[in-house]
C-alpha cells in the first residue's frame, strides 16, 4: 500500500450541521448481483462491491476507515478465500478509499489518472472536511495511516481479464460527480457499478461535481444498457428498465439543480436566495430521499460557481464546510 502521512480527528459537532447528528447505525450487505459478482449494499450509505476471480478478488471500493473495512474483509470471506489482489476506486472521496490500508494482499490501487490528480490536489482537506461532515462513517479514523495514493493509474479505459474471458472493464464515461469518476463495468453479465455517478432514490452530492458534464456522462451511462446497477447509495437496480429509471432520476435531480439556481444568478440573486430558490423547487420532488438535506447547501454552492463560470471546484475545507453551513442552514 502507498500512503501519504496524514491525520484526522473527528471535530466537535453540532446536531445542526451536516449528518453530525445521524448515529443511526448500518450494517452492509453482501448481496450475489451474478455468479461471481457481488454488492455490499446498504440501506443508504455508501455502497461497495468485490468480483471473485479465478485466482483472486478484486475490490470496488473500500469504506471509510480501516475498522470498517476489516468488517467488509470478514464478509468477503464469507464468500471467498481466495486474496484480495486489487483495489479499484470509482472516485476519491474519503468515505469510499480510506479503508484500503486493511486490505494488507493487495498488489495494486487502480483509478482514474483523474481521481490520482484529486488526491494531490485536495486529498487532505477532503478528508478533515467529510470526517466533520460525516462522524459516523469514520469509525476508527484514527487507524487511518494516510491518504489513499492509487498505484496504478489509466486515462480513460482498462480492463482487468479475470479468467475465464471475463473481463472487468473501467472506463471513464467523462466528469460527473468529480472529475475523475470510473464505472466497472461487467459486459458478460450486464452488471455496473456506477459509484457515485449514480444515486438510486438518495439525495445526490455534487459539492465536487461538473454539473453539465455529469448529464452527458448520465447519458453515456445508460447507452450501456445496463442489467443490474450498484448505485453510489441506495438499493441496487435488478432490471434493465430499473437501471435506465435511476440513471434518469439521477439526471432530474441535477437538472432541476442547475435550472433552479440558473433562475437565480439570471435575476443576480445571492447565494442565500439561490439556495432558497432551489430548496423550494426541489423539495416536493426529493425531499424525502435520504441525505438531500445534508447535500443541498453544498450542491447549491457548487451550482452557483459553476453558472457563475467556476468550472473547477472549489476545494472544501472544514471551515468553509462551517461556514456555507452557517449561510445557508444558520
């Protein structure tokens, strides 16, 4: 394992910020998706994956700290006992990459020269940022010996042949959710996993996205007519009719984002009426999936850059978490 030394430590926290105040405890799923293939599903938080080759086990994911990766070990072990050889990463957000230390057989963290660029660039300040966010996902954060580096790196596509002339093939589909997201796609069995280009019945994160790419990316995405999805969070999509309707819901989530805020940099409004404007427009429609007002703040703050001719995110750090935060739900 490469890492980068670094520490976190879980900030004080107030129940209005954020998911500080969400203790609700859940436990994965290992769920069989086809032979071979499987999620670790749960109710709404970030979802994983792992695929049992001939000789070894590949990874989608990790979790978010070493403690809790050792769970999704054990699990996978209920399946397997074959080594756990690569690490793939759909994207780097903290609460996905952070457990890959645990995984002590693998030989290789695999993403996207993208999601490689991210760790330089705000692999640290992303990690204070969602620990305060976020507590209960990073149970044992102080295990964590650093930053998750991938070691092995591709531009656009690869593909990891796993025997048999099963193929597990990356690709990324273009900027979406961050600018470095990878799917891992199976075309034997049909089965996708998206991270968290797609979201199934969640509210959907875009405080790092590319908001007018990620809908041409959502587009490319269904051209791959998928049969069975693990969406970033929420259940997993069993046909290919339940696929295309979450890569559509997805899609209506970011746009009525993006016309909602529009509506209100067209009129000069601040970022406060903006926010005000879109929570209005999008409540009726999602504001009863889970985690939508944890992301609103943020997702409306990243729509309002990127209409205002940002095209790159802004770095989020803790402080400014607290202090969007304080604007807009204060």
């Amino acid at each position: 394992m490469t890492t980068t030394p670094t520490t976190a430590t879980a900030p004080t926290t107030t129940t209005s910020f954020a998911s500080a105040s969400d203790n609700r405890a859940q436990k994965p799923q290992v769920q069989v998706l086809a032979d071979g293939v499987f999620g670790y599903i749960s109710e709404f938080d970030p979802n994983c994956g792992f695929v049992v080759a001939d000789d070894h086990v590949v990874v989608i994911d990790t979790r978010p700290t070493p403690r809790m990766a050792r769970d999704f070990i054990a699990d996978i072990r209920s399946v397997t006992d074959k080594p756990v050889r690569f690490i793939v990463l759909t994207h780097y957000h903290a609460v996905r990459v952070m457990g890959a230390s645990a995984f002590t057989d693998a030989q290789a963290i695999i993403a996207s020269n993208g999601t490689a660029g991210w760790v330089r660039e705000r692999g640290q300040a992303d990690f204070d940022s969602e620990v305060g966010r976020f507590p209960r996902l990073f149970a044992g954060v102080e295990e964590v010996p650093g930053l998750t580096v991938p070691t092995l790196t591709f531009d656009n596509e690869m593909s990891l042949w796993l025997g048999g002339g099963r193929e597990l093939r990356l690709m990324g589909l273009g900027r979406g959710h961050s600018g470095g997201d990878t799917v891992a796609w199976l075309p034997d069995c049909g089965v996708l996993f998206s991270g968290d280009v797609v979201e199934n019945h969640c509210g959907v994160y875009a405080g790092d996205a590319y908001l007018h790419d990620w809908r041409k990316t959502l587009d490319a995405t269904l051209a791959l007519r998928p049969r069975t999805l693990v969406p970033g969070r929420g259940a997993v999509l069993r046909t290919e009719a339940a696929c295309a309707e979450a890569i559509g819901l997805t899609k209506e989530f970011i746009t009525t984002l993006l016309d909602s805020v529009k509506a209100g940099v067209d009129r000069g409004e601040g970022l406060r009426a903006c926010f005000e404007r879109a929570e209005a427009a999008m409540t009726p429609r999602f504001g009863d999936w889970p985690v939508f007002q944890h992301v609103l703040p943020f997702d409306v703050s990243r729509a309002y850059d990127e209409l205002s001719g940002i095209e790159h995110p802004v770095v989020w750090t803790a402080e400014r978490d607290r202090e969007l935060w304080q604007v807009l739900r204060g």
